[in-house]
C-alpha cells in the first residue's frame, strides 16, 4: 500500500474516532487507527504534519526595492515555530 493510501486510511479512522457520538464506534475506529499506524510505523503527529505541504508567494506586497523589514521579522518567526525554512530571493526592479 502506498503511503498516501494508508495515511488517508489513518485519517479516515482518526477522524470517525474524534467525530462520532457512539463511544464503541470512536473506540474501535481509534484502535484501528493505532494499529495501522504502529504497522506502518508512523505517529499521530506523523498523519497530521502529511497534510503541511509547501507554498510560495509572489513576492513582497508593494513596489519596494527590497524585503520589508516585517517581513524578515515574520518570516523568522514562522521558521522558528514551525520548524521550516524561509528562502528569500527574486528580481531586482529597476
């Protein structure tokens, strides 16, 4: 089974685990879950972080000759909470 097949399986099970209203569904769905899990060897937080994927944007958000200095600000404070690189670069405007 491909990895997106078993993560989207784990999920699937997490979800009606959180979601459902009957407490043998939510138990059973939970075990499942751990036990696809432990035989794919993967966490929980393993499932939830498959869903980060990567982005970029188009560049700063006015006609300034440079990065703002906000911006390296921010960028340096989701690097750090979140774990990720930030890579800043482009065309010069002349």
């Amino acid at each position: 089974m491909s990895n997106e097949k078993y993560l989207a399986r784990i999920k699937k099970l997490l979800r009606l685990a959180k979601g459902t209203s009957s407490p043998e569904e939510a138990m059973n769905a939970m075990a499942k879950a751990q036990a696809y899990m432990r035989k794919y060897g993967v966490s929980e937080s393993d499932v939830e972080l498959s869903e980060v994927r990567e982005a970029a944007s188009t560049g700063a958000p006015s006609d300034a000759r440079s990065v703002p200095r906000y911006m390296h600000g921010l960028c340096t404070l989701v690097c750090r909470a979140f774990g990720v690189e930030c890579y800043i670069g482009g065309r010069w405007r002349s």
